[in-house]
C-alpha cells in the first residue's frame, strides 16, 4: 500500500528539517526540544531547584531539557499515558492525568510541595481537521490549566500548547481571568503550517 500524501510531506520534512539533524547531533529524543529551549530563553522559564510538573512527557525531549535546566537539586514530576524511559531527578507516572489514580500518584509524589511551573505538550491524535483537533487540544490545556491552579505557587508558571482555531480566544481570556501575565508564542521549531502555539501564564491569581 502507497503512502498518503500527508504522511509522503511528513517524512519529506523529516528527512530535510534543520531541528531533527540538531536533536540528533545533540543528543536530544525530538525535535521538539528546540520549542521549549525558544521559550525559556525568551520567558527564562526554569532556574536551579524548581519543581516542575510535565504533563504529555513522553518520549522526553522536554524532560531532557528540563533535568539539565534545574539542576541535581531540583524535581520533574513526569507524566503520560505513553512509556517513556526516565532521567536523573525525573519522576515518570504512567497514566492518564485525569484519572484519578494518577491525580492522587501527583498528590503522594508532591507531598503537598507547591510546583514552579506546570508545563503541558499535550496534544489530541490529530486529524487534520481543524474544526474538530483545535476543540480537542483546548480541551486538554483546559484540563491542564484546572492542575495548574491546583497546584502552582505563587508566583507560578502555566504553560500549554494550543491550537489556533475554536475555543482559542475563549481560552486565552479564561487563562486571563486566572493569571496576571499571559503571552502567546510562536515557536521557529513549531512548523509554519501547523496552528500550534505556545501559551505562557504568570502569577496565579489566588
């Protein structure tokens, strides 16, 4: 059986993309790396020590990143409903984090410590179709942003992938309502053609 077309300019990319030869140079799992390396470098997102909850790890390039960025004395609670093999100060739970079981391993693990920074990758099995993945990514990020609020310090850090498209302007108002600062990025690895973005929320609003 022939490849699709979609999937013919995915490998074409692939194959070609400046970021995949980067990642594998460096020693990183994805391309994706060089996303959130973008977004700390403009937001200074991690310093030595913090805790970090991740949310949508696997296969780990942010995890990488992250473990390098706090330091030996800093915590990454790691979580997917993918495996993913784990790193140094890297805390992995295997799960959905909506579900209830997993909710209350990020309870145990937390033992009531407070996170620097909630971060979610997360992303629907994406269709193509931009009516119905933009809906699903913000519903994700709108579960995400319910952990965050849980779960942050103050001041705290949120940040989510989106896609631009329904729901977008509702949800970057509602993050508004929750946080002093929010800013919308573009990250140079985030494909052009594809309407992902990155959202970074400031001081939770207690």
């Amino acid at each position: 059986m022939g490849r699709s077309k979609s999937s013919r300019r995915w490998l074409e990319e692939h194959t070609t993309d400046h970021f995949v030869a980067l990642a594998k140079k460096e020693g990183y799992r994805s391309r994706a790396v060089y996303k959130l390396a973008e977004l700390d470098t403009k937001e200074q997102l991690f310093k030595p020590g913090d805790y970090v909850i991740e949310l949508g790890a696997s296969p780990g390039s942010w995890s990488q990143y992250i473990s390098e960025k706090i330091g030996a004395h800093g915590q990454l609670l790691a979580i997917d409903i993918l495996p993913m093999d784990t790193f140094a100060n890297v805390h992995f739970i295997q799960g959905d984090f909506n579900d209830e079981s997993t909710y209350q391993a990020i309870a145990g693990f937390s033992n009531e410590r407070q996170a620097d920074l909630v971060i979610s990758d997360m992303a629907p099995n994406i269709t193509g179709n931009s009516s119905l993945d933009a809906p699903r990514a913000i519903h994700l990020a709108e579960l995400a942003c319910e952990l965050a609020c849980e779960t942050l310090n103050s001041p705290g850090t949120f940040l989510t992938k989106v896609f631009q498209g329904n729901g977008f302007n509702e949800y970057t108002k509602m993050l508004r309502g929750h946080f002093e600062k929010v800013k919308v990025h573009k990250p140079k690895a985030s494909r052009q053609r594809s309407r992902e973005v990155y959202i970074v929320a400031r001081n939770p609003k207690l």
